[in-house]
C-alpha cells in the first residue's frame, strides 16, 4: 500500500492536489517564532535530514517533460508515514486540511527509493 497526504482545493497542472510539504513550508513562514511554527519546523527539519528527494518526476506529454509526477509513502516505511502523519496534524492543526489517500497502485512508476515512490497521476486519480 501506499499513502498520499494532500490540500484539497489547489490543484497542479496535472490536476492533482499538492501534497504535504508545500502547506507546512507555507505554515512555517507565517507561523514563524511561534510554538507552532516551530513544532512544523522541526518536523520538516527531521524529513530534510532523512527522505531523498526524487531525482524524477518527469512526465511526457504532448511532446514536452513535465514535472507532475506525485510522491507517495511507502506504507512499510512506518516511521516516514508515523512522521507524516505528525506533520500532517500540525498543519491541520494551523487551519489547513489534509487528506490521506491510500492506494494499492500508485500509477506508472517514475522513482522509487525505500521510502517513497514518484508516479504518473493516472486519469482514474484526478479530482
């Protein structure tokens, strides 16, 4: 299985909600010096220290690369997702929702490292 934090509301040009990191760098910047902002900091700061950033998130269409593929966490990867789902509190926590969204498949796969995967949003996926 594997587990996607999102903001509903925005979407991406692949039509897709952003996922967890853009809100809490958001949050962080206008929460700065406070308990919250802090707490969204340190938590960021532990995923900086510990996740890979995907070197793919290319996507091919009509001719051009995009840069749409979406990050999904492992669910094996238990202390990721345990972090994440700190993360994701916090920011609710700071006045934005999040959803969770489980899935068995992902979609084609563009990266894939022990904790997380990149995918190609497949059309079944959009909202």
């Amino acid at each position: 299985m594997f587990v996607r934090f999102t903001a509903p509301g925005a979407v991406t040009r692949a039509r897709v909600a952003p996922g967890l990191f853009g809100p809490a760098y958001w949050l962080v910047w206008s929460l700065r010096d406070t308990p919250a902002g802090l707490a969204i900091r340190r938590e960021i700061d532990w995923f900086e220290d510990r996740l890979p950033v995907p070197n793919r998130f290319g996507v091919r269409a009509k001719g051009r690369t995009w840069s749409d593929g979406i990050c999904w966490f492992r669910d094996h990867a238990r202390e990721m997702v345990a972090h994440a789902f700190t993360l994701a509190a916090l920011i609710e926590d700071g006045g934005i929702p999040i959803d969770r969204l489980w899935t068995r498949d992902p979609g084609q796969i563009l990266y894939r490292d022990p904790y997380q995967v990149v995918a190609k949003p497949e059309r079944t996926m959009l909202r």
